[in-house]
C-alpha cells in the first residue's frame, strides 16, 4: 500500500491544511442545517498528488478534527488515516478523475433538496438566485445503489449535460454539489438547499412566473464574472 | 425497596458510566429538535445487572444532570434517583423485557414524525437513507394511553413485524426508538424526525418514485454491515 | 401616582425576584422560536401585592435586563420602571383580575399557532399531548384591536369556555397563554407552537384520526396530576 | 477618485461609527435565518455627508468586520474600503437619492417572502402584525436584473404607492427593506420574512379571515405613534 511517506514534503504540507480545511468545512454542513448526526460528506482534491481528503464513515461531528480526516487516491483507496473512509469515497474520486476542474466534493441529504430528488423532479428556476448560481434548474441523475463509484457516474453523466449547474440531486437519495475547491461545494450544497426550499414553498403557493432563458443567461453570466473580489 | 446498595461495585460503577451517558444524550435531542420544554426521554439498559437508567419526569432540560437520572428495576420499580421516573418508565422496561437486544430506548413528540403519527399513516420508504437505517417503511403502533406498559407493547408488537426498523410511530402521539444502546436508539430517533420531514415535504411536491424491494434489501444489508467503522 | 416605596421590603423583594424570573424567560421566547425581534411578552402577577412585572414596550431581547423590567398594578397603570409598558399591559391586567388563580400570562405571534388564528380554526385535538397539555382542542378568540383591555376580554371569555386550555388563539393576532406563574405560562406557549406545527404538517398528509373524547379526558386527569415531581 | 480625507473629522466619525452598525447588524441576518452564505446586504446612509457604508461583494459572514464595510457615494461610486461593493451598491444608492427619509437599506433572499416573490403575490393583510408594520399587503415589485440601478427603481416605484409598506418583494428575486436607519431596515426585513412565514402557512390551511381596511389603519396609526419607548 502507497504510504503519505512515499511523497515529498510539500505533498505533505498540502496533506496537512487541506485536513483542516475539510474538518472545518464539516462544521459548516451543521451550521448551515445540510445534514443529521453522521449524514454528509466533504472531500477536496490535493495540487500537487493525485490523491484527495475525505471524511471517514459514520463518526458524529463532533469526532471531526483534522486528525481524523482520511488521505485516498483518486481510486478511492486508503493512503493515510486511521480511520474507513466514507463510503462515497469511491464517487467522490470518479467524479474527481473525469471532472479535471473539479477539486471539491460535497454530499448531503439536507431535506428539501432531497425531497425533490425522492419525485424525480428538477428544481425548476424561478428566482434569479437560481440564474446566479446554477444557470437555470438543479438538475436531477439517476438512481444508483451506494458503495461502489457507480454514483459518481451519475453524478458525472448529468452535470456534463449541464454545464453551468455545481450541483446534482441524485434521485430518491440527496444532492451532490461540485466546486474549484471544497469551500466551494459546501457553498453550492448550502444554495442548493435554499433554492429547495425556497421553490418547494413557492410551489404550495400556485403558480411560478419563469424568468426568460436570455435573462437567465445574463445573470449567470455576470454572477460567474463580476460578483465577489476579483 | 430494593437500592443500589444491594448491587456490587462493578454494578454501581457502570450506573454512574450510564447516568453519564443518558444525561448528555438528553442534550442530543435538543441540538437535533426533537424535543419541546420537558417532552421526551431517553433511556439505558445496564450490562451487569437487570436496571435501566432514565430521565425523570417533567424536568426541563436545563436541570438534567448525571445524578438527577434516574434508576429503575426492569418491571420500572424505582431503585435509586431522587426524582419520579418518567411516565414512559413502565413501557421502557416493557421493551426491554422482551426485546434482549435492546439496551437504548428513546421516545420524542419530534414535529414531522408526530405528524405522520397523527394520520396513521406510515412513512413509506422513498430514500436510500430509509432503506440504510429502517430496512422499508417507518411504522405506525397502535393508539394506547400513557402510564402503564400499554405503549411498551404497542412498540414491541409492531417492531416483531417490522424487524429491520429501529423505530415505530405510535398512533396520535410519536416515535418511540431502539438500538444496541441509547446513542444509537438517539441517532434513530434523529434519522425518523430527519426521514419525516424528508417525505413529508416530497408528498406536497408530487408522486414519490418507489424503490425497488430488492435495492432496499441491498441498501439495508450494506449499511448494516460495511458502513461505519469496523 | 403609587411608587414601589408605599410596599413593605417583602413585597420590593419579591418585586426584584420576579423581575429576574421574567427577564429570564423572555430568553426562552428565543430560545424555543416564538418571538421575532421585539414581538412577544411576558407578565407575572406577584403574590405579596396587586401588582404585576411585565416586559417594557418595542425594546430589542437583547437590551432585556431584570431592571428594565416594569412594575404595574392590575389596572395596567406604571408603578416602577423607566420605561413604558408593553402595549398588551391592559390586557394582562384584564386577566389577572378576572382569573384570580392566574400569576403568569405569554403573548407571543408564534408562527404555526398564528397561522390557525389568520383562518380563525382551532387546533383539532389528534395529539396525546394535546390531550395532556390543553384536554382537546386549542380554541381560537375573537378579533380585537390592541392597546386597550379588549383582547384580554376575549381571552378571558375564551378560556372560560373551555376550562382545560391554558392557552387561546387570538383571530388575526396570535396566542396567549396563561399558567399558575410565568414559566406556566411560557411553557404553555411553547406547547402551543409546537402542537400548531405538528397538526399543521399533519393537515397537509391527508386526515387526522380523531382521539375519543373518553380518552382524552383521561389523558388530561393524569397528566395534570400525576406527571411531573409531586 | 474621491476619498475619505476630502471630508472632515465629523464624516469621518460618523463613518467609523456606522462601519461597526452596519457590520454588527449582519449577524442579525444570521440570527433571523434571513440569509444564507454570501447572499444579503445592509447599508446606512450618513447624516453628515452625502455617503453610505455597505457589504463587500461576496464575501462569508464570519469575515465581516467594520475594517471591511465599504463606503460609497450616493451614485454608488467607491470612496473608502478594501473591497468591492455588493452588487446591489447601485440599487442602494438610488433608493437614497430617491427617498429622503430613507437612512438604511436591507436586501435578503429570506425563504419564505421569496416564495411569493417567486409567484409574484403580495402578502395579503391577514395579521395584525401586518397592520402594525406594513400597514396592508406587502407588495411586489418588478423583475429586474441584478448590478444597475434597475432594481432601486423599482424598489421606488413600488414603495410610493404603498407609503405604509417599509418593504416590497421584487418578483423571482427577494425582499428589499428600508428604514430610518440600517437597523429599523433590518427589523423590517426580519418582519418581512415572518409575515410571509405566517401567512404561507395559513394560506396551507385554508381562506384567511381579512381585516377591514379600518381597522388596518387603526392598527398602523398606533403602532406608528404609540408602540416603543417614545
């Protein structure tokens, strides 16, 4: 087995703040509301190994420490850590392998998102928010049994169809969500999640006006180019 | 009235363990909003001799300390504690009885899952996290009034016929939930609120897509199995 | 105008006693969710004196000292206190005069218990805990203006039919609730939002199984005087 | 370029002091569950010169300090910071310039009142809260793209013909507030986010019972005048 001792110490130094940025990313997942006792999941890809960070299987976040995050390759097979990897490490390193842009991965079963994915339906877009951040609808993948990297597949398989959303809702389980890093993805996980609720209470109200794809466009176009510091 | 004194040192030693556990685990179910004031309560059976360890009654949660918990006998004979047991104390040991490998017992009124109760309706099974943790639909017991063991039977009853379901709803009035010791029956009872929201909110978005018995099985087994730490 | 020093030391010592009491629980408004930015008070009558503490008008939870809490008497007129107050102090006062075994009165707009108000339905009665807590249904009051000692006439005359709620749901307005101090009181406001949410959810599920009235009745004798430390 | 050093100590003071306002008043977004990530700004505008201090653009909430506050003139041109300015700096701007009285500006996308922003309904004036601080219906406004002065004026456009209402929810967008000062802004945006929780549930359980027009404006004429400490 490939040990962290076979890489060089800047390997390592990366190793090392990406554990904290990920354990830390976790607490985010809870204070946002996106997950319950030990649901969820957050990985980021490393610059200069091909390897990633995850978090291990079914400990409660307040185990969480740096520590206690796990080292895999972008097989998913474990390198460094103590602990069993998620069980959507698998996934998380397909999606990382064939999306080269890709360097964090976020999952959740945060409620509305998912119950959305439990109808198969697609997030439609109303809200310009929607237009900011996914450039149009959620879209919902296939379902797929969990263990093996067939969701990573699916998650893969529809996000190449659209191209502009950060995040999937993966029918009948919960939204994955894509970044140029982890703190990324947890910030499309959480947006995910408030465009959920957000529709899916407009939807008991009656009827949603839909906003032109042109101006759709333009708003995805300007949120992706000028929003933020630059 | 038999009292802790009659019980040796190892026995008093793992009552003060467990009177350690059920009073942090009665935080849990704040932190995940299951409770209401002084609704709820959790409790644990012991290894080394036939007690359990539970809240006592009416106190709100702000007051519950290791010594405050109470200890009870299996029939739910008060043994040691310097407040009334809960009223749930008689069905717990009821579950404990005749469930032998049921050492956490946990019921709330949590909002979603109280809510399904009310209706008589059963949670069907639309997620992979409910085929994870419930092995199918969450069940609904039958209507029974509070104080004696009555509920306890009405939980044990349904939970022979449901046996991959940590939890049942009991009719008009909520979840009651088990497992190998009170942080797991904890975590079920958070998973049955967390499942309740889910499919209630996908029930007013339109049909749920049904998962397909076998996938359930498969979902059950892995979880039970591989998920986790090994 | 009558000031605190025409009382005797055991009535300026309950005085500041209540004071704490109130001021405190304006916190557990918060806490349980059923109070936004300056909405909601508390009151406590005290025992030594026909005189009440109640919260002072439009100040921000954060600002809620003991001592900014105000002393009245039970016409509502200031007795102590540098700042006015609350705008329901009138009606407060109503009910402490007109329900002598009444220390404690909550007025919160919780947001599910204010929603049945909006339609002027009460809350059926298909919970145990509503059973419990309020012996059937939560029942709703007239439409009153506020400032005067007109909504406490109607909660007055609303309680006095239905002689088991601690709690009614004012048309238009929101709930008040009443109890033997002012935790009572608050706690009968948290139970208030918690069953309005519960039976909200359960409305949109599909039918409510109605709980026998022979039942309830017995779920309230028993709760009323065996649940909790005697 | 204008800066901060073309204006005397006066502005200069009051600029440091309305930084820690406005910074401080972010957290009570947070608090309110008014917003989500980035999403969400508050600006105030100075009494002693023609400027404003908002949010940068894009940047989390637990970065926020007064240092990072940005201050702009009213054509929403740069003067003092280290950031760029949300990109609502524009729309902020022509409110100022537009309303007078207006001294603070609040957008969100809080859930519910982008609900029905997302159907394009006003609130109707089913609550005596709603009296009380909108004085009716909330009102919506029209959609308009993010980044110009577009969406100020139809903020303006929308706030003349309803001169009680301290809010409107721009269609498929989300609520803009306005105020004295930033935090009457942010109270009423709070309020906003309450009435369209409230009124979204009830219109769940059936028609809502209206208030006469009269009795509305009895309500806001003394909220306006008498409420508060005065």
């Amino acid at each position: 087995m490939v040990s962290l001792n076979d890489f060089g110490p800047e390997v390592r130094a990366e190793v090392k703040q990406v554990r904290e940025v990920v354990a830390s990313l976790h607490e985010q997942l809870i204070k946002w509301n996106l997950v319950v006792w030990t649901a969820g999941n957050v990985s980021q890809r490393l610059h200069f190994a091909d390897l990633m960070v995850i978090k291990p299987s079914g400990l409660r976040y307040e185990s969480l420490t740096p520590e206690s995050m796990v080292v895999c390759d972008l097989n998913g097979e474990l390198v460094d850590g103590q602990a069993s990897p998620s069980s959507d490490t698998k996934s998380h390193a397909y999606i990382y392998r064939n999306m080269p842009d890709v360097y964090g991965v976020v999952h959740t079963h945060s409620t509305y998102a998912t119950a959305w994915a439990a109808t198969g339906q697609e997030i439609p877009c109303g809200l310009t928010m929607m237009g900011d951040e996914f450039g149009g609808s959620v879209p919902v993948g296939p379902f797929r049994l969990i263990g093996s990297e067939a969701i990573g597949e699916g998650v893969v398989d529809t996000l190449k169809k659209y191209p502009h959303s950060p995040a999937v809702l993966m029918q009948n389980h919960g939204p994955f969500a894509i970044g140029c890093d982890a703190e990324a993805a947890v910030k499309a996980a959480a947006m995910t999640e408030e465009v959920a609720h957000t529709m899916w209470a407009a939807c008991q109200l009656g009827d949603i006006i839909p906003i032109a794809q042109d101006d759709i466009d333009k708003l995805n176009e300007r949120y992706q180019n000028v929003y933020g510091q630059h």
